[in-house]
C-alpha cells in the first residue's frame, strides 16, 4: 500500500484558498473568478497536472452597497496604504456563495472535484471579521487503464472494474481576518470514501483521507507604497508526515509584487505578479526542485489569472487575500 497526499498542492495558495477552505467564499467586495493551472515537475513523465476554476461571490444588500470596506464609490485610498489598515472596519454581516472546479491529473489517474460554497461573515470586534464555510460536490476518480503497462494483461487489481467512480465531497473551514492579517482552517474529504479498481475485495483497499489545513498570513507596512506579506501553509494527512510552505510577498502598492517560497523537502520557488487594472490580476511561479526529483525534474510552473467582477470600488488587489 501506497500512503501521500491526495489533494493537488500549490505555491499560490493565497490567492486560491478558497479551494481548500470555504470560508472564503464572499470575502471580497466583488463577484472573483479565477483559473489556474499548474505544471508540476516538469520533465518527469506522469507528473501531476492541475487545473481549476473558481468563483466567489458576496450576497447582502448591506455589504454590496453598503459602507462594507470603508472605501467610497470612487475607489477612495489605496487599499495596501496605512491609511486604509488605520481606518478599517470589519465587514456587515452577509453571505458568500461560491464554485470550485478542481481537476487533478497524476500519471494514469485523474481526480476531479465540482463543489458548491457557502459562507457565512460577521464582525465579531469592530475590525475582526470572522467566516464559517461549507463546500458540498461530488468527486470523480478515473483511472486510464490504456495508460498502464502490466506485466499481466488480466491483472486481477483492474479486470473488470469500472475505471470512473463518483463519491460525494465535503469540506469545512473557518477564516479570521481583518486588513492585515488572517488565519484560517479547514478540512477536505471529510466524508472517507473506497477507492476500487476491482471487483476483487481483495485489492479493495484504497480510500480517501481527510486533509487538514492550517494557514495565516501578515501584512507588515515598510512605507505607504511597499509592504511585507509573509504566509504560510501547514498540510496534515494521516499517515504522511506534516508538510508546509513558507511565501514571503514584497508588495509595491497595488500594481507590483514579487516573492519567494519554500515546501519543506521538495522546493524553493520564485513568484511574481501584476495588478494590471480593476478587472484583470495574473501571477506566477516557478519552484525549483530539491527533492531526488531534481534529476528528471526541470521544476513546476504555476499561473493563475484573476477576475474582479462587479467592483464598484474599483480596487486593483484583493483587499483580504494578499
């Protein structure tokens, strides 16, 4: 038996938390949409291969047309300066609802998850917010049997099996956050579920496993223009040991950033971003490989292309996924 992580893993992960945390649905004063796609270990035939869609959006008349980020309709400060951080508030009340569409390649095998979000926000001091979130889908497991080299032909572990399976999905997740800061944590596959190739119980032995997530992130102002934005994230899957990343994000108002990260025991990455208007945000990274995979391994690449509909502030960042 076989024991690793199940769930596709990223270098971005600030920017698409909501994959692995519902919370975040509706976080933001502006309907998201975001894709992404990540090319892992590049060079290494069979490597993972991500891909995703997602969408996030704010319900609430009080939130949408309200005083929600104490910015006015205008765009008003920029929202990395001390200004906007000194005269937060925290959110109305309000609902976030969002869409995950995860699909998740690894050599004959492609994993694909299609969830709705929920969330719901409240302000439990004047600058605090918290969020509670659902994520409720289902998950498809297909295994490309034309993609398998057997010594066998009617290997007993895949005959006469059906290679696709659908499996109901849920996941959960609790977001702290005000303008400078966040913590957050979640579970993914909290519903187990068989994994069978075989009509054999005897190789019925594969299963999905819960994923725990821990993440927080700071934002530390060097001048009006450039800030600090330090995160990490920490991965807990039973029987795998505990893994996490390490981003550090220098921020040049809200048009540039550049970065480094770190994922213990496999790489370090480079990463790098544009606020290009009020409707379009790309990033992305490079992570070289430190792992015994860096003999067949050229590094992964990771893009992500954002969406900001509906942003009557015309703000050009997310103002609480930095």
């Amino acid at each position: 038996m076989v024991c690793a992580q199940q769930k596709p893993q990223y270098t971005q992960y600030v920017f698409n938390s909501l994959l692995f945390n519902p919370a975040l649905s509706g976080i933001e004063n502006y309907t998201d949409v975001k894709a992404g796609y990540r090319n892992q270990w590049t060079g290494l035939q069979g490597a993972p291969q991500t891909s995703y869609l997602s969408l996030s959006a704010p319900l609430g008349s009080d939130f949408l047309y309200g005083d929600a980020t104490e910015m006015p309709a205008s765009g008003g400060d920029d929202p990395m300066s001390r200004q906007y951080s000194q005269y937060y508030q925290a959110a109305a009340p309000h609902h976030g609802i969002g869409f995950t569409l995860v699909s998740d390649k690894a050599g004959p095998i492609t994993a694909t998850n299609i969830d709705a979000t929920y969330a719901y926000h409240i302000g439990i001091t004047s600058k605090l917010n918290l969020s509670l979130g659902v994520a409720a889908g289902v998950s498809r497991t297909n295994l490309n049997t034309s993609e398998l080299s057997l010594e066998n032909a009617f290997d007993p572990a895949v005959d006469n099996a059906s290679n696709a399976q659908w499996n109901p999905d849920l996941g959960v997740g609790i977001w702290a956050y005000s303008s400078d800061y966040f913590v957050g944590i979640s579970a993914q596959q909290v519903l187990p579920q068989k994994l069978y190739f075989s009509t054999n119980n005897a190789y019925d032995q594969s299963k999905t496993t819960p994923h725990y997530y821990f993440t927080a992130g700071y934002k530390l102002f060097m001048s009006d223009d450039v800030a600090l934005l330090p995160s990490f994230l920490i991965i807990g899957v039973k029987p795998v040991p505990v893994s996490y990343a390490i981003n550090m994000k220098v921020s040049f108002k809200d048009v540039l950033w550049i970065g480094g990260s770190y994922r213990k025991d496999d790489s370090f990455g480079v990463l790098a971003g544009f606020n290009i208007s009020s409707l379009i945000n790309v990033g992305y990274s490079y992570d070289i490989t430190t792992s015994a995979l860096n003999t067949v391994s050229y590094g992964s690449h990771e893009i992500v292309l954002s969406l900001l509909l509906n942003n009557r502030y015309k703000v050009t960042c997310p103002q609480h996924t930095f």
